[in-house]
C-alpha cells in the first residue's frame, strides 16, 4: 500500500487547473493508497470553517470536500496539518472531509526510519517580522476575536495581509524567507534525532544530507504544485520525492 505526503497545494478558485489536477490525482492514484499526508497551505487563504456554508466563497471547495470524503469513506486514512495559509481550518473542514488534523510537528515511524513532519514555516526564524505574525495569528484568544467578525471582514483582512506577504516577498532575499539551521538543529534535537525531517513551505524542492551533533539526518522539502508538483511516495520498495506532472 501507498502512502503520499504533500504540500502547498494553495487551492484556490483563481487557480481552477490545480483544483482540477489534484482531483484527477486522487482518483487516480490516492483512491488505491493507504494515507494521505497534506503539511499545510492546503488552500491559498481560509478565514473560518463557515466559509463552507457561503454560497458565493465556499463554491469552490465543495467538490475538494467531496472527493477527500469519498476517500476518507473508502478507508483511505487522510491526515492534515495547518500550514500559515490555512491555520484556521479547524474540526468542522476535518470532518467534512473525512481528515484528522496533527500537531506541528508530527513524528512517524515508516519501516526502520523515524520521520519528523512540520509545514515549516516555524523554521524560517531569520524573518522576524513573519514569526511575530505567526504568534500573532496562532494565539487562541486572537483567532477567537477573528473568527467572531463578518466573513467580508475577515476576507479583507487575509486580502490585506496577502498583499503585504507579496510585497515582503519581493523585497526579502531567499536566505531570510528559508529555513535557518539552528532552528532545524533544535527542532531535531527536540525529537531525538529522527532520521529525516519533510516539510514544504519554502517552494524549494530538494533533499538535503547534513549533521546535527554528530547525527546525520536527511531534509526533504517538499514543492508547491503549479504545472509540476514535488511530492513524497511511500511504498514497500522505497520512499522517495517524486514529480507529479499536473498539466
């Protein structure tokens, strides 16, 4: 049996293609597998789980939550953490779609490997103004007050803040908006060392091999899906990082 990981879908209504591949991937190839792992920017945005009673904005993940329930109901076991686009999908988006939600981290034991998930935004600490919004945006209290006001409200305020994360994008180097080794080398220490560490989050496909304390260990990164998407397969014969070809 099969097991998949992937990341940073960012499905959204603007970008019908990927909604339509990742449909069509599922039915082709998922459907027979054993689980699914999605680490977060599932979505391109998500203000609140009601979205999905809104006529006009939650159109476009009906038939997303359709096919992961039929997944889920055919026993294929589907797994999802929150990423910084999607952080606030929460019990009511996990039971339509059949998925439990994990903690980030998660750690998994695959055959003789210990493997560390993160979406992997935390380890970006080199951009300071990024992580005090995400302690921001993460504190209960917070999502709280946010979730309570009108859902144009709330659209705005992600449209504002996408725009603003455009912009820092555009005038940030690469090597602040990556990860930084020290905060891999806590993380990794924090769990004891696991053989390999996946995420997604920063766009940059590749696998790394480096040491932390005299502890080899692997880093996988996973890509973003455009007309290619980088993804992990999981199967009696190997685990390797793939290139799905969604056009």
């Amino acid at each position: 049996m099969t097991t998949w990981i992937v990341s940073d879908l960012h499905l959204c209504a603007q970008r019908p293609a990927v909604t339509q591949a990742f449909l069509h991937w599922l039915d082709a190839e998922v459907a027979n597998a054993e689980a699914l792992y999605i680490l977060g920017d599932f979505v391109e945005v998500w203000v609140g789980d009601d979205i999905l009673q809104d006529a006009v904005y939650g159109a476009a993940f009906v038939p997303i939550v359709q096919a992961l329930r039929r997944l889920s109901d055919q026993g294929v076991r589907l797994f999802f953490m929150h990423g910084n686009r999607d952080f606030l999908i929460s019990d009511a988006f996990a039971a339509a779609c059949g998925m439990q939600i994990l903690p980030d981290p998660t750690l998994l034991v695959l055959g003789e490997k210990r493997v560390l998930l993160t979406h992997g935004d935390a380890l970006c600490t080199d951009d300071v103004a990024y992580q005090q919004f995400r302690a921001q945006v993460r504190d209960p209290q917070w999502q709280q007050a946010f979730l309570a006001q009108p859902l144009q409200v709330r659209r705005a305020f992600a449209e504002q803040a996408r725009t603003q994360s455009a912009h820092t994008k555009a005038t940030q180097t690469m090597a602040i908006m990556d990860v930084n080794a020290e905060a891999v080398a806590n993380l990794l220490r924090g769990y004891d060392y696991p053989d390999i560490l996946l995420h997604g989050h920063t766009h940059r496909p590749a696998q790394h091999t480096a040491r932390v304390d005299g502890h080899g260990y692997e880093r996988w990164v996973l890509g973003d899906w455009h007309d290619t998407a980088q993804v992990v397969r999981i199967d009696q014969a190997a685990m390797r990082l793939t290139t799905l070809t969604l056009r």
